[in-house]
C-alpha cells in the first residue's frame, strides 16, 4: 500500500498512541512499507517516535530505521537506552548498516550500546566500521580498535 501520508492519519496515529492503543496501532502500521512508517514516524513529536518505534519488531525497527535519514538518526536513538539500541536495532542490521548508525550516536552512546552486544556482533560492527570509517589523515577513532 503507497502511503497517503495526510494530517489525517498522523492525528489519527497520534490520538491512537495517546489511548496506547497498540494493536490498532500495529493494524494500521503493518500495512505500509518501512519507508511509509520512516515518514510518519518523521512527524510525530519524540515521545510519540518513541512509542511508536517500541511497537515495531526488531526486523522492522531496523529497516524503518534504515529509511530515517542519516543525520536524524542520532536524535532518534538517543530518545532510547543503549540495550534497546542494541537488541532491537543493532542486532537485526547487516553489519554495514549497524557501522553506519553507530558511526551517527555520540561516543558515549556508542560505547554503552557496543557493550550491550555479544562479541561475535561487536567484531562485524567494528570491522565494517573500521574498514569504512577512517578519520581524516588515516588516524583510527579512539574506541574503534579494542
């Protein structure tokens, strides 16, 4: 289904998740294409992004986040503790995906969500990241080589 986004489902979305009305929510949602929810998630305010970004599955999360523009992605995650980061975002990335959304968080965020990653995840994210991510003059980030 291509997306009509209009005031009116935004205000309907927004009303919906004012009731925490998460299965009309997820009825309404499923229907579209992570790009679609990437958009509408685009025009709530923080706290209903929040809301809304906790409703989806760890796949779907991930692919909406995907669709997020680069540069918003740090002010949407920071909205969200660093194990939610990880295992609902994180987790379901192909690694060059999760480099780049890591590569996006403060350092501070982006070392308290690598510590809540197995070693075996930490290793794919940190070799895409290193591989893509050299700082200028060839110098490596000080948390990236642990």
């Amino acid at each position: 289904m291509k997306l009509e986004l209009n005031r009116h489902l935004i205000d309907q979305l927004t009303d919906l998740i004012e009731q925490k009305a998460d299965q009309d929510i997820i009825q309404i949602i499923s229907e579209f294409h992570p790009a679609d929810i990437a958009e509408i998630i685009e025009e709530l305010d923080s706290d209903e992004a929040k809301y809304l970004f906790a409703l989806l599955d760890g796949e779907l999360a991930a692919d909406v986040l995907v669709e997020i523009p680069e540069n918003d992605w740090n002010s949407y995650l920071k909205l969200l503790p660093p194990d939610v980061i990880a295992h609902r975002f994180i987790e379901y990335m192909e690694s060059d995906d999760a480099a780049d959304v890591m590569a996006e968080l403060d350092e501070d965020l982006q070392d308290e969500v690598l510590q809540q990653l197995e070693d075996k995840e930490q290793a794919g994210v940190r070799i895409c990241w290193n591989t893509t991510r050299i700082l200028p003059g060839g110098s490596w980030p000080r948390n990236w080589l642990r």
